[in-house]
C-alpha cells in the first residue's frame, strides 16, 4: 500500500490560512498537518481490526476562533507551559514576555504554536510520508523581536508511518549569543479510540517516579515521589483522575533507538497506544480536560518555569545551545 502526501483547503477556516498538508498511507492512515495553526498535527486517524480509529481530539471551533493549544499537537517553545509572570532574567538583561495566560497572570506556551510556519519539504517513499516545516524568530515571529534572549529556528518533520506518527524535531542557533530554550509537545489523546466503551473506562500509565508539586500552577521547586493520586506507574482507569501535574524522574525500557516507552493508553477495545521519547523529555505533563474526552501527556524538556527554577539553582532540565550548534530529539506515537 501506497504512502502519498497532498494538501487540501479546511473551507472552515475564517481567520487563517486553511492550507491542510495530509499525509496519507493508503485507505490505513491519515495525518493532517496545518502550518498556520503552529504546524499542529490537527487529526491522525488509523485503521485498527477494521475499524478507523480517532486518535487525535480536535476542538469543535477549531478551524474558528478555537485556540490553537486546546486541539491536536501543539508545539510549545522556545518554553513550554508557564514562566511566573513572564518575566526572566537572562545574562544580566531583564526580559518581560505577554501574559497570555488566561487570566492574565503569565507567559504560556511559547511564540511557535500561535504563528504561522514555513513548509520546506514534503514527500513520500516506500516506507513512510513526511512534511518538515520551520520556525525561525526572526522571520517567523518579527512580533516578538526583543522579547527573547536569542535567535532560534525549530525544525520538525512529521513522519506517517504503518501503526505510527513520529515527530523528529531539530533546534538551530543561529545566532550568535547562546540560545536558552525548552521544548514541549501537547498531545490530546482522544478518548475512547473506538466506538466502543466511554473515555472514563479507558486506561492509561505514565512511567514517572517524581513529581513538581505546584502553587498556583507553578512549580515550588521541591520534588516529591508521586502519590496515589499522581502515582500512574499502574494502569489507572480515566474516570477516577483530575490531573494538571508536572511528573517527572521519567523511565521506561529503550530500544536501539534510545525511545523510551514512556505511557500508554487502552483508548478502548484492544486498541493501546505508545508515547515513546528520546531520554532528553525528562517531564511529563499529564492534564486532564474538562470536557473529559481526551487525556494529554505531554513531553517536555523541562519543567515549569524553568527558566526562573535554573535561576535558584534547582536542575529543571533548561537548555542553552550555543551558537552554531544542533540539537535533536524524538517523539514517536505507536499502535
């Protein structure tokens, strides 16, 4: 069976543009990808034992006024969930970012997700279908000029594979100060998979030892093991959690890859789904919405606020790369 990508206009689209890239594997899988929405895998179906699975929870507004971090797989950077008010200090130099958290009390989720990005390839071959696009600070988010310590590009090619979507995603400095940064995706599970059975009798388990207990949604910089209510190391059935918590200590057997199987989740019948990570997504952040039809676990290169956490000299896993220098890493989906 053949693998193809084409793109396709979401006629839905009021307020962007509704140019959908879909990578497709025969009549078995689809995945779609639309670059004005942050480069956001908005759906990824998949046939299993003859049914089509829904693997992916889109917001019924989405192509409206929907927010572009409540659907699919938003990409969180150059930081990942909260910086406490949005201020940092960075090599002497006081930064203040939007507070664009609901509420207005902090910066959240970063510039790339919001923006639009720049595809640069797209193909197919035997094996897999592909589209890599690109966002770059100072072409892509001229807005926010000023706003963060360095240039940056990030890099990501989705890959639809038989059973799979692997994210592979590459961070450039560019520039030539060192580039502080973290990395995080945000995955809406939707649950159940199936037709059959209801989201609250779905499993799910997250291989994490620790957690960042938290005030006011931000990390007290302590860590504790995980307790009944955050402790998911068994399966765990959906209806019995309400989660917004930051784990982290993250395990789970590798492969010759070096992915770590890091959660799984029963999305109903004999459907389960793998989230697999390079070993630099040390957090998971496991969030439970609620409109109780899907379940996120979000890898994520650090904590929190992490940014400020390094600035106490707590190790909450922030990067800094210096210029001219690569970074990499994996996330990959497996039915």
């Amino acid at each position: 069976m053949s693998f193809a990508v084409h793109t396709r206009t979401e006629p839905g689209s009021t307020s962007r543009d509704a140019t959908v890239y879909v990578l497709q594997h025969g009549a078995d899988a689809w995945a779609e990808i639309w670059p004005a929405l942050g480069f956001n895998c908005i759906r990824w179906q998949a046939k299993f034992g003859g049914e089509t699975l829904e693997l992916l929870y889109d917001d019924p507004d989405l192509f409206g006024e929907g927010r572009p971090t409540r659907s699919g797989i938003p990409i969180l950077f150059p930081f990942p969930n909260r910086i406490r008010e949005g201020r940092f200090t960075w090599d002497g130099k006081e930064y203040q970012l939007p507070r664009n958290e609901s509420g207005g009390k902090n910066a959240i989720h970063g510039f790339a997700c919001q923006r639009t990005w720049r595809v640069t390839s797209h193909g197919a071959d035997a094996t897999m279908a592909w589209v890599t696009g690109e966002f770059r600070g100072s072409l892509d988010a001229v807005d926010c000029a000023g706003l963060w310590p360095s240039d940056y590009l990030l890099r990501v090619t989705y890959q639809l594979k038989p059973g799979r979507l692997r994210l592979e995603a590459e961070v450039e400095n560019p520039d030539t100060k060192p580039l502080p940064f973290g990395l995080g995706f945000h995955p809406y599970f939707r649950l159940p998979f199936t037709t059959e059975g209801q989201s609250a009798d779905c499993l799910v388990t997250v291989a994490a030892r620790s957690f960042w207990p938290l005030a006011n949604s931000l990390p007290t910089g302590e860590r504790q093991p995980v307790d009944h209510q955050r402790d998911l190391n068994k399966p765990r059935r959906y209806g019995d959690l309400q989660l917004d918590d930051v784990l982290t200590d993250v395990y789970g057997p590798a492969d010759a890859g070096g992915l770590r199987d890091c959660a799984t989740i029963q999305g109903g019948g004999n459907a389960t789904l793998r989230l697999r990570c390079s070993p630099t997504f040390q957090e998971l952040v496991v969030y439970t919405p609620s409109h109780r039809q899907a379940f996120c676990v979000e890898p994520y290169t650090c904590a929190t606020d992490a940014v400020n956490l390094q600035a106490r000299g707590i190790d909450a896993g922030w990067l800094v790369l210096p210029p001219g220098e690569r970074w990499s890493a994996v996330v990959e989906m497996v039915l």
